[in-house]
C-alpha cells in the first residue's frame, strides 16, 4: 500500500540562545524520513522563527511509514564552521495509517536534545494519504489497532478473542560499537535512540501481520520492553493477545462502554471495564531443573507453582453438567487452536470461568553477542521455553489458559535472568470462536452459576490434587469447594463479593551473593533464585493472614539481579472474599530455650501478633457473618457421582477417600522460629505500618470496597536512588535498609497528597533495579483519587445490600467498610531522587467502580493539559476515542550533575521533560488524555567523581478523547429542550 507522507514546518518558539554575540539563533530545520532529506530556509536572528514551508513529500511504502519515525533536526547556521544541532523531534506516524484515527498530526513539539534538554518548540503539520493495496503479500500491517490496557477498550467490544501474538527483533547497541570511542555523546545517543525507534516499529508491524494471519483487527494488553545487553546487543520484544473489536457507535450502546461497572453496565454485557477474577495459590512448591548447556547457554528454570487450593469441582445438579459440557467443549476448542495465553487482567463478563492458580517460570541465561541480528532464533527459543513451562505447569491445574500473563528480564553484565508468570484459568471457549459473545453469558444465565463466586471454585478433582490444600464448601452458593487462601494476577472481577476494604501488601527480600564471572555467576544465581521465591512467597502469605485477608489480586513479583546482590520485590492487593473461608490466625512455634525470658519474648511476640490481626480486622471492617459449622460440612447432593465425573480416568472412586473438609477458623498459620533469620520475618511482619488516616493503597485500579469516587485524580511518579554502605553488609541489614526505603518513600508520598484526603492511591506499581554496585533504584507510578468521605455509609450499605442480592445471600450487612484508618505520625520525607507529577482534575464520578453518581459537579468544564493516568479510564469521563499508542524511549546525560541539583534535580527535570513530551505528542493527535500510562523502564547510571550521569526512560499509554459526563448530560439536555420546541407536523406556531 503505497503511501504520501507531507510535512510543513510552521514555525518555532523560545528556541535557545546560539549566537552569544548577537543573543539570538540562525535557525533551520532538516526534515529526514528514511533516506530523503528535505532543508527548510534558515531563519535569521530570531528566537521564534517563522518559516512557513512549503509541504515537504514523501513518497513512501506503507511498510515503511510503519518502521521510520519522521526525524526533525532544528539547527543553528554557521557560516565558517559545522552548523550547531539544537535538538531533534521524532514523530510516529503509524497513528494515521489505520480507520477511525486521526487525520493529521499538528501541533507544538518540544524540541529535545540528550544533553541539555527540551529547547524551545516547533509547530509541525503532517499528513498521510494512503492508497488501497490488496496484494496479501504485502508486509504492512496497516488497519491493526494497538492498545496498551489489559482489558477490553472503552467504547469496543469484544467479538473474538483470538489468543497470545509475541515477537522479537534484535541488533547491536550503538552505546558499544567500536564507532562510540570517536564520536560526541550527544551522536552516541541520537543513534541510540533512533536505533530503538526503528526497532520498534518493525516490531510493531510485524505483531500486526501475525494477528492479521489470526483474522484479528486489535492488539489488547501490548507490552513492549527494552533489553539492554551491553555489548551482548539490544533486544525489543513485545507481547499482546489478537482480538476481533467492533466499535460500539449507538448511543445505548455506547454510554455503559465507557463508564466502568455501573447501573448501565446491564445494557452492555459484553464491554468490561476493569472486570478481574481469579484464583490463586498459596503454598508453593519450587522445582528446579538444570537444563543442558551448550556452547555458553546455561539454563537453569525455577517454575514456581503457587496454589491456593485448586481441587474438584464440586458441581450439584446444576454445576455438574455444565462443567461437563465445558470440558467437552474446551478439549475440542484446544484440539484445534494453540494454547491461549492472554495479557489481559480484566475480561468480558462469562469469559472468565474459574482460575487454578498462580503459575510463574525463571530461566538464568548467559548472553552470548547477536551475531546476525535478522535471525533472533536464540532469545525466541529462550522464551518458547519459559512458555512451554508455563504451559504444562497449567495443564498440571487442569486449566487450557493463562490469563494476566506478563513476561520480564533482568540483566546484569553477562547473566540474564528471564521470568513468565500469570494465572491458569479455564476459560469459555466460545469466546475463542468465531461468532459474538451474548450466547457464552446465555448459557451461562440458563445454567444458574453462581455470580460473584464462580472465578473462586476449584477448576478439578479434588481427589487427584498435585499438592497438598485444604478446601471447604463455597460460602456463598456452598455447592462447590473453593480454596483457603487466593492468588492471582489480575484485577478484581466486578461482580466478586468482598467483605470491607482492600490493602496494598508487599513482600520485600534481599539476599547477597559473590561476586562471579560468566557460568560461575549464572550457578550462583540458579542456586538463590529458589529459596528467594520461596521466601517471598511466605512473607506474602504470613501479612495476608495478619491482615485477616484470604485473597491476592494484581500479584507482581520482581527477581531483580546486581553485582553482588538479588533482590525481590512482590506486590498484590490483599481482600477478604465472602466465598472464602475465614482466615486462621497466626502461631508463633519452635524449639525454645529453657531461660524463661526466650519463653517471656515469645509469648510477647504471638500477644503483637494477635492484637496486629484483631487491629487490622477492626481497621478494614472485616466482619463476615457467622457460617454454622453445619451448613459448611454439610454433604451436598450425590457427591461421589459428582467426583466420579470429574476424577480422572485412571483412578477409581473407591481408592480414594474424601478430603477432610477443615474450616479455615481451626486451622493456625505456624510460624516455626528455629534461627535468627525466623526471628527477624516475625519482626518484619509487625513493623508494617499502615497508611495514615485518609489514605488507603492497592496495586488494582480500583480499591475494593469504595464506590464513590469523586472527580479530584493525581498522577505521580517517583524515584529515589539509595547508596549502600559497603561495610558489613549483611542480608538482615539489606533487608532492613530495603523494607525502610520502600515504606520511607510511601510516606513521602502521603505527605505530599495530605490534603486530598480522604484518597485512595490506586495502581501503584513499584519497580526496583540494581543499576550499579551498591546503589538501589525503586521507581514508583500511582495515581490519587479522592472519595466523597459523607457518603460513604450510605453508597457502601446500598452496594453491599446489591451485591450481596446477586449472590443470593442473606446477610445484608456483609459488606462494610470504614471511613478512616488508623493514625500515624509521618516524618518529613528523607532528601531523595523524587518526582511527584499533578494531573488536572477530572469531571465528576466517571469510570471505575463508580456506583454513586451524586457527586458535586465540576465548576469548570474546559480541558487544560492533556490528562495522565495509569488507569484504562478516566474518572468522572466518557472515552470517545482511542487515536493510538504512545511509545517513546528518552535518554537524557549530563556532565554537570551537582550543578543540576544532584541525583534529585536531574531526575526530577528529566521526568517532567517527559512528561511535556507525552502530552504534546497526544495533544498533537487531537487527544486530551493518555490512560494505561506506564513508565516501563527507567535505568539510573552514575559516575559521581565524574559529576557524570545517564538516564534512559520508556514510558506506554493510550492517547485518548474523552467527554466530561457534565458536559455529556448539559449536552443532552440541550438536545431535549431543542426536541421539546421543535413543533409536530400540523402544529402551527407564531
């Protein structure tokens, strides 16, 4: 598809002083796509120039518009010497090659430059006339939509869900040529960046000839990542599932896809909003595995099964033969297609049926340099692995797929550890089928499942468990077994049923190795990485029972690698699931010395720890009715029919007896204390402090438990750097320092937002790398939402008093949530590299779990700046249309670090610069908003006796148009009264 790409330079604006003797600039532009180059005239003695070009023209293939950036180069004239580079401008223009996009790219750009900065702007045009090729061996992609959130956009639906599409492309990173001895910095980085630009697109394009070869239209839940090997080369891959969309144009349609689950969301079943059920697991049994080395590649894979009880399906007479017929149809679905693996965190309602658990893989590779960087067959075998593991790790659930699937690297100098994880889950395969979607959600209606606990039962026979889990009765339906304790990684699903409110917990390990070169290193770290998830694992586990909870949603756990150190870092939101049974508490139990003052410590410490759970219960209102032991054990209709049908074939009903059916109150948590490092988890647990009054936390979008969001939203973004004393290092005081950064810079943040309280800090996502020895770098993305604190009872009994209706339940006091926690003194935050970004106020009450639609309206319903979020939504709005992805890769150096205000001045401009750049990119697109805003990668160097440092940041998100729901109901309004003057026919007026 032949393709006409046209550019005109408007003009320039605050550009930088070039000419100290006149203290002006000789401005001009060159403006390159591919290998054509077109010169504006030079611009004399002004600091905004006005050139006013003519349109420049490209005539190129539509592969190519899909691969350059459009690359604008404002310099300044210099008669007898080379001309002075001001600062360059990349522009994607895949935007405007697919339906429904924008028509032309126009508007200020800042113009920025490695070393110095943004300097000064240009106003640019750009526009695309595409010619119809229907040659199908054509090699662009054009017409495939890209989204970066993990669930189904606003304002689509979901026709097909076509399965997993990956790729990878690598070559050599320019920061290592032997050309990099000989050329400026400010070269070495351009070529860098353009590198990486180029590489993305080609990416790009060919993930949207593998879902046009799937008969797809749109990429959901797209991920891609940067790895920098050194002089190994530079890998960028991505990830995303293929769907089919169709956009939702009607009116009635339309309204319930852009609001999250409200009182429309009835109209519209097949849109979802951040909809998420799963299941998990807890205790996890590691197995390791050596795999063979050849040449330099040393394998070592750690999957990590993380169960949480997965079991039979104890299915009635009207469960039974629907699961039946489930696994009929999903054994002949995957009997044609590939195993489905889905980024996606929140799903269509019916597709989600139930979740096995938490699956995850690690493989420690050794880099060996890109020969040949047209054939990547060496990191894509790397990878099929990990997901081949995967795979048989969910098919030893009893699970076809795996949902919340996100994969990530962590490299230090040769070594490179590659990780996978998601939740197993079985889905309803006729999602995966050509046709629409209602029939799955009638099918599902005329079967009577359960809602709000379904996503919890165990997807298979409880009788042929590969580990060991203690299961009960389901404490809504009570007609199949559900687990003791839930893992997952997704989102919440909307119509899940939970008692009080969430909570962010976080488990955090450090642990110190020696210092190897190549195989020796790569041993080391195959050795730690066990015990490491193990112990993440189990610091997970002990605060999710002593915050009274029974359920993680939204698990992240990082494995991050140094010169000398692994650390771990594991996020979730931990929530009480009414169909879960109540957490038992937490027992302290070891070999104790005969002096009566170990005894007298103990005692101390199990006393803590029941007052913590007694506080935390009381704290987060979890109060779940009363169940009688009866109705819990009581037998259900024809059990051994039941496991008779869904045990496998190889084992007779008679070999096996039936679980004891334990209620989860009996049973304790034993914490055994039989070392120092025991004793000091056990402390680590009780120095958890929670979030001072006001504020509430979780890694989801939405915290449980709160409905009544109001327009008032905050985005931030923050990094602190931390050097580490080399001095008796020890892994109690690594853990220490690192538990105390984490919960510093939280409390840092609550200082700065104190006046929005009541607000809830939601998708917060903490990433944490080891760029050099001894210093550690933790990167914090969240966005503030406050709530209307008056309304809290009244929105909260009326939503618990609905939910619980749906899930056929009794007790209309089940859900209750407080208004305030605990109180907390918080010091002053510490001097750190941090950043906090404010975005704009939104209108009133929009998407999330807004039930509540009372809130006061805005006094103003002008659009400021582009909005930023890390939500799919924008709170109080209505998204209207999605005009493609934004993905930049920034690097930013400098050579005067003290005088730029250190580490955290440096950082702090850096990341506003950034900022800047996304918004007037999408601003440019005709958007006001980017959501699913993620920083993916920002990687911190330093040379202090240099007053040396590098930055490189890559940050993602969807440019959006969004109508206030005010300016949405003045705007109906107007329309009525318009329709009410309008006279009917044979109506005469005067």
């Amino acid at each position: 598809m032949p393709g006409k790409l046209k550019v005109k330079i408007v003009a320039g604006r605050h550009l930088p002083v070039m000419d100290r003797a006149s203290d002006l600039t000789d401005a001009f532009v060159e403006v390159k796509f591919g290998n054509t180059t077109f010169k504006t005239d030079v611009y004399l003695k002004s600091l905004n120039p006005q050139w006013n070009s003519e349109w420049f023209k490209f005539e190129v293939d539509d592969e190519d518009l899909q691969d350059e950036p459009l690359q604008i180069t404002v310099l300044d004239h210099d008669t007898y010497s080379a001309n002075d580079a001001i600062g360059k401008v990349y522009i994607d223009i895949d935007p405007l090659l697919y339906s429904e996009a924008a028509t032309v790219i126009s508007g200020w750009f800042p113009i920025y430059d490695t070393i110095h900065g943004i300097r000064g702007e240009i106003n640019v045009v750009v526009k695309v006339d595409l010619f119809n090729d229907l040659n199908r061996f054509r090699q662009s992609s054009c017409g495939v939509k890209f989204f970066c959130t993990t669930s189904i956009p606003k304002c689509y639906r979901a026709v097909v869900i076509h399965g997993f599409v990956e790729e990878l492309v690598v070559n050599e990173d320019p920061e290592y040529q032997w050309i990099d001895r000989i050329r400026t910095p400010r070269a070495s980085n351009e070529a860098r960046q353009r590198l990486i630009s180029l590489m993305s697109g080609e990416l790009q394009r060919k993930i949207g000839l593998k879902v046009l070869e799937m008969r797809g239209n749109a990429v959901v839940g797209y991920l891609q990542c940067f790895d920098l090997e050194g002089e190994s080369g530079l890998v960028v891959r991505a990830i995303g599932t293929a769907c089919t969309l169709d956009k939702l144009s009607s009116p009635a349609a339309f309204l319930p896809a852009c609001n999250s689950p409200s009182k429309e969301m009835k109209e519209s079943p097949l849109v979802h909003p951040p909809s998420h059920g799963c299941r998990s697991t807890h205790n996890s049994p590691i197995h390791t595995a050596t795999g063979s080395r050849l040449t330099q590649n040393f394998s070592v894979s750690v999957p990590t099964l993380i169960y949480t009880g997965m079991g039979s399906g104890s299915a009635g007479k009207e469960g039974g033969p629907f699961k039946a017929l489930l696994r009929q149809q999903t054994q002949s679905a995957l009997e044609q297609r590939e195993f489905p693996f889905l980024t996606l965190t929140a799903f269509p309602p019916g597709l989600l049926v139930h979740v096995g658990g938490v699956v995850s893989a690690r493989s420690v590779k050794l880099l060996d340099r890109i020969h040949n960087p047209d054939e990547p067959e060496t990191r894509d075998a790397w990878w099929a692995e990990i997901r081949q593991e995967i795979k048989s790790h969910a098919k030893a659930l009893g699970c076809h797929a795996v949902v919340g699937y996100s994969e990530s690297t962590s490299i230090c100098e040769e070594v490179c550890i590659l990780s996978a994880s998601g939740t197993a889950a079985v889905l309803n395969p006729r999602f995966l089928q050509e046709g629409t979607v209602e029939g799955s959600l009638e099918q599902r209606i005329e079967e009577n499942l359960p809602v709000g606990c379904g996503f919890c039962h165990i997807p298979y026979d409880e009788l042929n468990m590969p580990f060991p889990a203690h299961l009960t009765y389901c404490y809504n339906c009570r007609k199949q077994k559900v687990p003791d304790v839930l893992f997952t990684t997704i989102d919440l699903p909307t119509d899940a049923v939970v008692v009080g409110k969430g909570c962010l917990i976080q488990a955090r390990l450090c642990r110190l190795k020696k210092k190897a070169q190549a195989e020796a290193n790569a041993t080391a770290i195959s050795n730690l990485l066990p015990f490491m998830e193990y112990e993440v694992h189990t610091q997970l586990m002990n605060k999710l029972k002593l915050k009274g909870m029974n359920a993680l949603f939204g698990l992240r756990i990082q494995i991050t690698v140094g010169e000398n150190m692994l650390m771990g870092l594991a996020s979730a939101t931990g929530v009480y699931l009414a169909a879960l049974p109540t957490p038992g508490g937490i027992q302290i139990a070891g070999k104790t010395p005969s002096d009566g003052s170990y005894e007298q410590h103990i005692s101390h410490m199990q006393k803590r720890i029941n007052d913590t759970i007694a506080k935390n219960k009381e704290l987060y209102e979890i109060n779940p009715p009363e169940v009688s032991e009866e109705i819990i054990g009581s037998p259900i209709p024809e059990p051994r029919q039941r496991s008779r049908l869904l045990r496998s074939q190889s084992e007779s009903s008679d070999e096996v007896t039936e679980l004891d059916l334990s209620h989860g109150k009996k049973d304790a948590f034993v914490l055994e204390i039989d070392d120092t490092d025991a004793m000091e988890d056990v402390h680590s647990l009780l120095t958890d402090v929670p979030p001072p009054s006001g504020f509430y936390s979780c890694n989801t979008e939405i915290m449980p438990g709160i409905n009544n969001w109001t327009s008032e939203i905050q985005m931030f973004t923050s990094v602190r750097v931390v050097r580490l004393s080399s001095l008796n290092l020890t892994n109690q005081a690594l853990n220490k320092n690192f538990n105390g950064l984490c919960e510093n810079l939280l409390k840092s943040l609550y200082f700065k937002l104190r006046s929005m309280t009541p607000c809830c800090l939601c998708h917060v996502n903490f990433t944490v790398s080891l760029p050099e020895d001894e210093l550690i770098q933790v990167t914090v993305t969240a966005v503030a939402i406050t709530f209307d604190k008056n309304q809290a009872l009244q929105t909260t009994k009326a939503h618990a008093e609905k939910t619980l209706q749906r899930a056929s339940t009794d007790n209309d006091e089940l859900l209750q949530f407080p208004l305030e926690l605990c109180s907390d003194s918080l010091p002053a935050p510490a001097f750190s590299a941090t950043k906090a970004v404010t975005v704009e106020k939104a209108s009133p009450m929009g998407d999330g779990n807004f039930r509540n639609r009372s809130a006061p309206p805005c006094a103003s319903s002008t659009v400021g700046v582009v909005k930023m979020t890390p939500l799919s939504f924008i709170p109080g709005a209505k998204i209207t249309r999605y005009l493609g992805i934004i993905n930049m890769f920034f690097i930013r150096e400098t050579t005067s670090l003290r005088e730029e205000g250190g580490v955290s001045g440096f950082l702090h401009a850096f990341i506003a610069e950034v900022f800047a750049m996304v918004r007037a990119h999408v601003a440019a697109l005709g958007g006001n908003a980017v959501v699913s805003y993620i920083m993916k990668q920002c990687v911190f160097m330093e040379n202090p006796s240099k007053n040396q440092a590098q930055c490189l940041i890559n940050v993602s998100g969807d440019a959006v148009v969004f109508v206030r729901e005010s300016d949405l109901e003045a705007m109906t309004t107007q329309q009525s009264a318009v329709n009410c003057q309008t006279p009917c026919p044979g109506e005469v007026t005067t």
